[in-house]
C-alpha cells in the first residue's frame, strides 16, 4: 500500500514510483514553471501529463485533487511530518517546493519577502495579461473586430515589461545576482509571449532590453531547456 492509494486522481494516472513527487501538469506557461523548479532540484518526480484538450481536468479524479480544474498539481507523499500532501496552484507549489528544500529562495526572512511578492506579481499580472494578450492576438479573440479589448491587455502587458524593464536595472536576475522561484515563475511566460503567442512585435518587446537579456540567461540553463517539454506531450 503505498502513500498514493487515498488520491483518486492516482487510478486515472498509475503512478510508477509512487515513493516520488507526483506531478500532473503539461507544458504551458504555468505548467513549465513547476518542472523548471524540479529539474533545478534535481529531486526525484513523476510527470504526467494531462491533455487539457480533452478536458481531463474536469473529470472526477482530476477535480479531487484540484477543484478549481487548473494544472499544474503535484502529490508530495513525503510531505510536512512525512504525510503526503496535495497541492495545487503554481505559485504555491513552487512556494512550498523552496521552503521544503531551502533552495531558490532567500533564507533571510526580509529577503523571502521580497521573492514573494513578485511572485504575487507574477500571478496577479504577468500571467493574466500575457495570457489575455495570446488569445485576442493569436487565437479565437483575433477575429473580433472590436481591437479595444486586445489593445487593452497589450497597453497592460507592455506597462507589466517596464516594470520588470526597471527591476533588472544592475540586476541579472529578479532578486539581483541569485536565481530563484521569483524568475522561475516568468520565464514561461514572457517565452510564451514573444514565442508561441508571437507578440513580441505587438508589445515592443524590442524596448526593453533587460527583459530580453534576463529571458537568455534563463532559458540558456539545461533545467529550464528540458523542462519546457515535460511532461513530454503523446506522440
């Protein structure tokens, strides 16, 4: 009997080392953000990768572990007091993943602070906007002949790359010289904006150059390039 066998969602997905972190996830800019922490890590998990396009998320197993229908989750059954704990929600995920480790986050409490709330910034803003911006720019939201509310996420995506724009002034990273969730949690993202959305054009990606700058560095670390494909997609 293993920690795995209270979990619903573990029928619909077997896991094959149920002693490991179970992550269920694909992906997309959120999803990215939890396997890019793991593989930074380098603690054992098991991806599994839900097909959003079929709904999976909504199906009874998936809603038991998260009700809100939304990847990423993960199953810890090593959790707080050797328990296993389910959690869903990126932010809290990598929150709890760093604190449990004591990586990629500042010891100091002032300084875990600070790392929080770009996080929060991350989810409040970054996330929402470049999200709204790829679907009235590439997908159905392109054909609505009314631009106005395209240009109101790319007017609030742009102010969102300033802000970032002046906090990497003299910083190679969000927090300054050490890499942490704070980076972590946006690199999917402004990826996903000037790539698979292709609206770097759009935003004027080109005047803020920190941000690009910050974007290499990030994307040139062997943990983000593997897990930008994990959970590997069928086929």
């Amino acid at each position: 009997m293993s920690a795995l066998d209270a979990f619903p969602i573990a029928t619909r997905w077997p896991a094959q080392h149920p002693d490991r972190l179970q992550l269920y996830s694909v992906p997309t800019p959120n999803g990215v953000k939890v396997s890019i922490l793991l593989e930074e890590l380098g603690i054992p998990y098991e991806p599994h990768f839900i097909n959003i396009m079929a709904n999976e998320t909504w199906i009874p197993e998936f809603l038991a572990l998260n009700p809100n229908g939304k990847i990423p989750a993960i199953i810890d059954p090593d959790g707080p007091g050797g328990k296993p704990l389910a959690l869903f929600e990126s932010g809290a995920i990598l929150m709890y993943l760093a604190e449990k480790t004591g990586k990629f986050i500042p010891a100091d409490p002032a300084g875990r602070y600070e790392t929080l709330q770009w996080i929060m910034f991350q989810m409040g803003g970054i996330g929402p906007m470049f999200g709204q911006v790829g679907f009235f720019h590439k997908f159905a939201g392109k054909d609505y002949e009314d631009k106005r509310p395209r240009d109101r996420y790319v007017t609030e995506s742009k102010r969102l790359l300033g802000v970032l724009e002046t906090r990497l002034d003299g910083r190679d990273w969000i927090m300054g010289k050490d890499y942490t969730i704070a980076d972590i949690s946006m690199l999917g993202w402004v990826r996903n904006l000037i790539g698979f959305y292709d609206a770097g054009e759009l935003v004027g990606f080109k005047d803020f150059p920190r941000v690009g700058a910050w974007l290499e560095r990030g994307l040139a670390r062997p943990a983000v390039q593997r897990a930008v494909d994990i959970p590997k997609r069928p086929g």
